[in-house]
C-alpha cells in the first residue's frame, strides 16, 4: 500500500474517462477530466444535473458500477499512483488516506448498526487500535463537528437522529483516519437551509483546521461563491473553465459560465418580477462521439469554428485561468486555428 507523503498537490487527475455501454450506444459521461487540489485548498466543481460531476468524483474514489469503464493519463494522490492499482490496495486507500462524504447519510449508514460501531469500524479498518481508542477518537469527532453529548450518540442508531446530525457523523466518519483529500459530493442536497449553512462552515473549518485537501461538488453557486478557493466548471461530461473563485465570478470567460451567473437573481438589483436569465435550448447527448464544442448548440457566440473544431482547455489572460471556448483563446490572434488543428 502506498505512504502518507509530505507533498503540497494533494491530488492530480490527468485526462480522466468514464464510459458506459447503454442499450443506444457507448455513453461518455467524463470526457477528458483534469483537476487538481493542493493541501488546505478546496476545489469546488460546479454544474447542472447531469453534467458528470459525481461520476469523476466516482470515479476518483474507483466506486464506478461494474460497467463502467474509466481511463485515464494518470492519477496521483500526495505523489502516489492510484490508479489501477488494484482492487485490495484502493480498499487500503479509502477511507484511509481519501475519504468521500455522499449526498444522503440516510442511505450512506447502515441502519443496522450503531452510530459508535461505524465510526469505529472506519478507524479499525485501517488502524492497529483498541476498541477504546476507537470510541475515544469516534468522541472527539463527533465533539470537533459539533454534536453535544457526543459520547451517549455512540449507542444511537442512523434512524435516531435528524438529517443534519446524520450529516456531521458522516464528516467525523470520514475524519476518522485523518485523510489527505475529502470529497464532498453536494453534502447539503437533502437538509433545510439553516442546516446547510452550518454543515458548509463546518467543512471549512474542519478542512483549515486539519489541512486537508477538498473537492467540493455542487450545483449551488451561492455555496460556491462562500467556500472556494478555486473552481471547475463542469457541461456536458467536460471541465470548460477553471480558475480561482474570484476570477470565475468577476471576469467568467467561458459563455456556459456567464450564462449560469446570470441566472442568479442579485439582491438589491433584481426587481421583483423581473424575469430571471436563462440558457436557451438543451444538454447534448452524450451517448457516442461529439464533434465540437459541447456548449455549440446553445451558445450565443457559437461559429462553424466551434462546430467542428476540437476546443481545448487552454490559458486566459489571467494567470492559473482556463476556459475552453475559441473566442477566449483567440483574444484577437489565430489561436482557434491553431489550437484545432492541432487537436
């Protein structure tokens, strides 16, 4: 099993694919997918339903259903290889140097089991320690994540407690072994608003406090906007803009992403009644290959460039800033020329 190491990049992905036969075809939902996060840092990837979001963060965790198949360049955690590594060794992994905390607590813990027994078990897993050293730990975190009397929840069971408490145990289950990397797969979905705020504080603190690295997944902009240090905009089974939260919320360069922060209604500046911003037309298919620009068919900019080229993630103005759009390449040279003949 590969070693905790020291390194800054928590995590690199490099061309990640996911496909999946479907009765129609060969369905492509992750098409050429890198990203990375660093130590302290937290990546949140944003986009609509469908866009392959949970699927790449699947498929980083290797939980993908049996018929899928992924690819990809390479895949390092803290500088070691995790992919393809076998079955055996990515179990040693997870939980253990990566955790995942799901949409759902409710269908994420086993009802049949105590709340003490989960947590100990993650720990146990992965650790020579005694059952007492593991109540201990399971004590502190529920402690650390803010539920009171945490050393009486132990003996409770999923069902007992709300879908806020369900979700913190979640988080303190996934702290147990003290991970590199957490991935939260949009942790707020099932819980009321109140809620949703604390638990997204809460993730913040704890990921300061611990220096872990964090992949946030959401569709939620205003979460993003709060919690982010960088972000990856997800369409269509493809990252098409990335850059630090204030470069994507100032100066977006892709035209999906300005269309998506034009559909957020502006305290102060949106009347009541104004009619709210939309994206005209439909998601693609992505079942066989695409030719293009994903985001061609409803793009207001689009060209016969953009119809038939192939558009890479290539840099913008701005330092650590990316897009994959021809119009934001070119910036008046012949990059789109260039850049789809090359592809």
């Amino acid at each position: 099993m590969a070693t905790k190491s020291d390194s800054k990049r928590v995590l690199e992905v490099s061309r990640l694919n996911v496909e999946i036969p479907v009765p129609t075809g060969m369905l492509r939902p992750v098409q050429n997918v890198s990203l990375h996060v660093d130590r302290g840092e937290t990546l949140c990837v944003v986009g609509e339903s469908g866009c392959g979001k949970s699927l790449t963060s699947l498929a980083i965790m290797d939980l993908l259903p049996s018929k899928a198949k992924r690819t990809c360049d390479h895949m390092l955690l803290s500088g070691d290889s995790v992919f393809q590594i076998g079955e055996r060794a990515m179990s040693d992994i997870r939980g253990d140097r990566m955790s995942m905390i799901f949409q759902e607590p409710m269908t994420s813990l086993n009802p049949a089991y105590t709340i003490g027994n989960q947590l100990a078990e993650a720990l146990q897993r992965h650790r020579k320690v005694s059952s007492d050293e593991a109540r201990q730990r399971a004590i502190y975190l529920l402690e650390k994540v803010g539920i009171t009397a945490a050393a009486g929840r132990l003996g409770q069971y999923p069902h007992q407690l709300s879908g806020g408490l369900r979700q913190r145990v979640m988080i303190a289950m996934a702290l147990m072994c003290g991970p590199d990397l957490i991935i939260a797969d949009e942790p707020t979905t099932a819980l009321d608003v109140t809620i949703q705020a604390q638990i997204l504080h809460l993730l913040a603190d704890l990921q300061r406090e611990f220096q872990m690295g964090m992949i946030l997944i959401t569709h939620d902009l205003g979460v993003v906007a709060r919690i982010a240090d960088r972000v990856a905009v997800m369409y269509a089974g493809q990252i098409v803009e990335t850059g630090t939260a204030q470069q994507i919320f100032n100066t977006p360069e892709h035209p999906y992403t300005r269309g998506l922060l034009e559909c957020i209604p502006i305290p102060g500046k949106t009347r009541r009644g104004e009619r709210l911003g939309a994206i005209p037309g439909i998601v693609p298919s992505l079942v066989g290959h695409m030719q293009g620009c994903h985001f061609a068919s409803r793009c207001p900019q689009v060209s016969n460039a953009c119809r038939s080229a192939t558009v890479e993630l290539l840099p913008t103005k701005q330092p650590g800033h990316i897009s994959r759009c021809l119009l934001t390449q070119s910036a008046g040279a012949e990059t789109p020329q260039r850049e789809g003949a090359a592809s």
